[in-house]
C-alpha cells in the first residue's frame, strides 16, 4: 500500500492492525510499557511517516527503545509458534475480547495473501492454526483462478 495515496481509513486501519500485531511480537513481556501507551506510542508516532520526524515525549521515546530492543527477528515469523499468537491478536479487542467483524476480516486476508502468494497450503494451514482440510473448505476461493498459473509450473517442469 503507498501511504500519500492511502484513504485516512484505510491508514488508520493498516496502523491499527500494525500496532496489535507488533506489540505481540516481542520477547520480554515482563517488563513491557504499559499496553495502551505502547499501542499509542506505535499508532500516533512509529508509524504515520509524518510523526517520524517530530520530538517524542518521554515515554513515548522509551517505549519505542523498549520495544526495539525486545521486539523478534523478522526471521521468527518463519516460525507457526511465533506466526499463530499474532495472527489471533487480531482477533481481540484490547482487553482481550473477541473484536469486531472488521477486525477478523484482517487474519483472513492474511492467511488469503498467503495463499495467494503462492505459499504451500500445509504450511499456511500451520501458520493460521487450521488444518489442511479447514484451511481448503474456508479459503478455497483464494485458490480458484490458480489454474494458469498451476498449469504453466507443471509445463516447466515437464519440458525439463
């Protein structure tokens, strides 16, 4: 997505679901800021470019440093263990209650741009938490159309 073109909701959404996702990927949770300020702190400065730019109060810069310094390898979202946990933080309000339609809608789209990127169907279905056969019934339309690209991969291993 290229924010300057971006819709205000769709901005707000994309650093909505960044802020969730983000804070959920880190090692230390002991010590981790205060939920809301850490959301706050991601949503308000980290990620709107303009904000970059602009001095941070205090605990807003703290933050951030914590969460630099205790955040995960991109490398750990190789891992199902890893992917599983964030990918259901979508799926809860802040006080961990099940959110709203539109907030669910965001794990399906991932799991779909998965698909759709050419990922192998077990692995997706490790990395959501679903089965092989959950996985098809539900995202089965995020295959279809597959078909030329599926037919051009066993052409080229055929014509080796």
């Amino acid at each position: 997505m290229k924010w300057p073109g971006a819709a205000a909701k769709s901005r707000e959404s994309t650093t909505d679901a960044l802020a969730t996702v983000t804070a959920g990927l880190v090692r230390d949770l002991a010590r981790r800021p205060d939920p809301v300020l850490l959301r706050r702190a991601l949503r308000e400065w980290e990620f709107p470019p303009a904000s970059r730019q602009v001095d941070r109060p205090a605990e807003i810069a703290a933050a951030l440093r914590w969460l630099g310094k205790e955040s995960l390898p991109l490398s750990a979202l190789a891992e199902a263990a890893v992917v599983r946990p964030a990918l259901d933080t979508l799926g809860l309000t802040m006080d961990r209650r099940p959110a709203a339609a539109q907030t669910t809608r965001r794990r399906h789209a991932g799991v779909s741009l998965w698909l759709n990127a050419g990922l192998p169907a077990p692995e997706v279905a490790q990395r959501a938490g679903h089965s092989v056969d959950v996985l098809l019934k539900v995202y089965a339309k995020c295959l279809d159309g597959d078909r030329s690209r599926m037919n051009e991969r066993i052409e080229a291993v055929l014509s080796q």
